[in-house]
C-alpha cells in the first residue's frame, strides 16, 4: 500500500503540472551559474523542464541547461516561470560600494525581471515568480520562533530584504504567482558557508561566535533546490516562505555538531568586538540570529530529507 499511495502521489504530481504548465514547460533561472542553481538547474531538466540560464557573462557550466543569456537579453515571452536567485555574497565588508552591489544584484535585478514581464502580453507572461530573499528579512529577534507571518526587523540586511521582497510582489499585479523565498545558510560541498566552515572546523579552530546563543536557520543546499521545485509545481504556494531547515541551531550548538563531525575539539569562542573589527556590519550580523521555521512548506506537504543538522553533516561530511 504505501508503495501504491506513493506511486499515486507521482501520477497525481505530474497531472497537476500538465494542468498547470502545459505540455511544455520552460524555466529562465537568474543565477543558473551559481551553487544553488548549477544543481537546480539539472533537478529541473531530469524533471522535463527546458532550462535558460542567465548569467552576467551570459555563459556558464550547469548542465540541464538549454541556453545561455545576460539579463539584459533574457527573454522571458511564453516562459512557465522564473527562478531569481541573483545576489553578489553578503558575507563580506559592507563598505559603500558593496552596498551598491549588494543593491543592485537584488532590488536592481528584480526590478528589471518584473518590468521585462511587464512589457508582455498576458498570455506571453510566466506564470510564477520565485525570488530569493534572506532571513535577514527578520533582523536578529532572539528566541522568537519565525514563521512567515513574522514582521520584518530592524538593520541593514532587513531594510534591503524589505526593499528586496517589494520589487518582487510588483509582479502580482500582472497576475504573476510570486514566491518569496527567504534562504537560510546554505549548507552544501562547494558553497561559500559551508567550506568555509569546514576550513576552520578542519584546522581545529573552530568556536562558537560570541556568547553563540545567536540561532542559525540553515539548509540542506539538496533540500533547498527541492523545495524550489516543489513550490513550482505547488500552485497553492504564494507569498513569503521560509527556505530553512525545519529544526534550526544556536551558533554554539552547530559548533559543537560541526567540531564532532570532523573529530575535532570546539576551540575558544571569537569574541563579537573581533567579529565587527574584521567584519565591520556583517560582523554584526553574524552575532543576530533567526529562529525561522520552514511553516509554508510543512503545511503543502513538503518533506525534507535533512531536517535535522546531524543528517545534513552525515551527508555533506561523510559522502
């Protein structure tokens, strides 16, 4: 039986997608050459989506993908959706220039998307939206449980994560399904947060950060890249949703699981005065934390394969 209920499930998936998309289902990733959309990109074309990828070169090497494109000439007439995942990394000085980029590659990348869609025709026009977002949205709270009902905070990464989501809801006004994904840290083999960590954890001088009660909402890059395809495919997905794990860690208690998978001692905790001085903002940053829970993908149905972070280490750490 439950194999049966499974395979109804699958059968079930791919009617609704033919009701939903049509026969011909086509993509446009923005930051298709990045961690997250080099694998989402292949998830998408083994599922049967035609892949573009748009990259600011205008080349890259994810495979699944059918063209290549810079923003400026993307074409986005007769696509099913669009995936913006776009974002120079904020995990460096937040000098004034950054800041600029950091705007750029996301409100200025969002607002060229929803004015492309603009431009079209109705039944020219995607049928759904997914933009990255953060969970910086939240700015530090503390203990607060976060589900997406939650008002934003207070900070820069806030502010820019408010100014970030409001390009995209624009969308809606032309009928436009949109999903704003606000991404935790990204866990995977290859990504910014994830080596970096092992680097440090690795050379056995890994600590928490500060007093290390700061929560850290996290993801399996795997689970993420899921979740994207399931809210695609998921029509009654809409709004903000929280592409975290659904069991998130304090700073001190992901140290010590980090320091026991790579069979090292937790070294002396980095003092939150070292953090900013060699940090600046996003030292600051680094000492809030967000308590986010993934409450719009539970309540569709969504399962993670690595809820918990022991099982995302015994994947990433032991493979």
């Amino acid at each position: 039986m439950p194999t049966f209920r499974k395979g109804f499930r699958v059968v079930a998936n791919c009617a609704l997608q033919s009701y939903v998309f049509g026969m011909s289902k086509r993509v446009v990733i923005y930051g298709a050459s990045g961690f997250v959309g080099k694998g989402l990109a292949s998830m998408l074309s083994s599922e049967g989506w035609e892949v573009m990828g748009v990259s600011r070169k205008g080349t890259g090497a994810a495979p699944g993908i059918s063209k290549w494109t810079t923003p400026a000439e993307a074409d986005l007439s007769d696509c099913d959706a669009v995936v913006n995942l776009s974002g120079e990394p904020i995990d460096q000085r937040w000098t004034e220039a950054n800041k600029r980029a950091f705007h750029s590659s996301r409100v200025g990348v969002t607002n060229d998307i929803v004015q492309k869609i603009s431009a079209l025709a109705e039944e020219h026009r995607p049928k759904v939206l997914i933009n990255a977002s953060a969970v910086g949205y939240y700015g530090g709270r503390g203990d607060e449980i976060l589900d997406e009902h939650a008002a934003h905070g207070a900070g820069y990464a806030a502010d820019l994560c408010v100014e970030w989501e409001n390009a995209a809801i624009k969308a809606e006004a032309f009928g436009v399904r949109v999903i704003r994904l606000r991404i935790g840290v990204v866990l995977g083999r290859g990504g910014r947060a994830f080596e970096k960590l092992m680097t440090v954890f690795k050379a056995g001088i890994g600590g928490r950060l500060g007093n290390g009660k700061q929560w850290t909402p996290w993801i399996h890059v795997d689970d993420l890249r899921r979740a994207i395809v399931f809210s695609l495919n998921h029509p009654e997905l809409q709004g903000a949703v929280n592409g975290t794990a659904p069991y998130p860690e304090t700073n001190a208690s992901l140290s010590r699981k980090l320091a026991k998978a790579v069979h090292r001692w937790v070294f002396l905790p980095v003092p939150g005065w070292v953090l900013k001085l060699v940090f600046g903002g996003f030292g600051g940053a680094l000492l809030e934390g967000q308590r986010a829970l993934p409450s719009q993908l539970l309540k569709a149905g969504f399962e993670f394969r690595y809820g918990k972070l022991e099982d995302a280490l015994q994947d990433l750490v032991h493979m």
